[in-house]
C-alpha cells in the first residue's frame, strides 16, 4: 500500500475489497480456481500499473533531461 492511497480514493482497476474473495479459511485447504473474472482483473491491473510506470518515466526523464543550449546568461 503506497501512503497516498489512504488519502486519495483508489483508481479504477485496483484491488476492489469488496469483489476480494481471497481470504481462506483454516479448515480449507484445496486452491482457488481461477476464473476468467479474474483473469479480466489481473489484466487491468497490470494495465494500470503499466500506464503509471510509463507516466512515471516520463516525469523522471523531464526532470533530469539535459538543460537546453544557449540558455546561459548573456555577456559571460
């Protein structure tokens, strides 16, 4: 869990508690089976983290991106 996430709501394609079905019981050991819901939220997840992780790239090569030519201070 990131901090900013206890202040702000969550985006669309995180985990949603209320569709969170993973808590086991003790007595229940077989597995879970996978269905193609959860196939489907396994892939916007990792679409929503794929699309922050490019957005944050972008932000990081702004920030440490070359200072541009000729922008020095005239007469030195």
């Amino acid at each position: 869990m990131n901090i900013m996430e206890l202040f702000e709501p969550s985006p669309v394609g995180y985990q949603d508690e209320r569709n969170d079905k993973s808590v086991l019981k003790i007595d229940d050991s077989r597995k879970t089976r996978l269905t193609l819901a959860h196939l489907n939220q396994l892939r916007k997840s990792h679409d929503v983290r794929k699309l922050e992780h490019e957005q944050k790239l972008t932000s990081i090569a702004a920030q440490y991106k070359p200072a541009p030519e000729g922008g020095g201070m005239p007469g030195l």
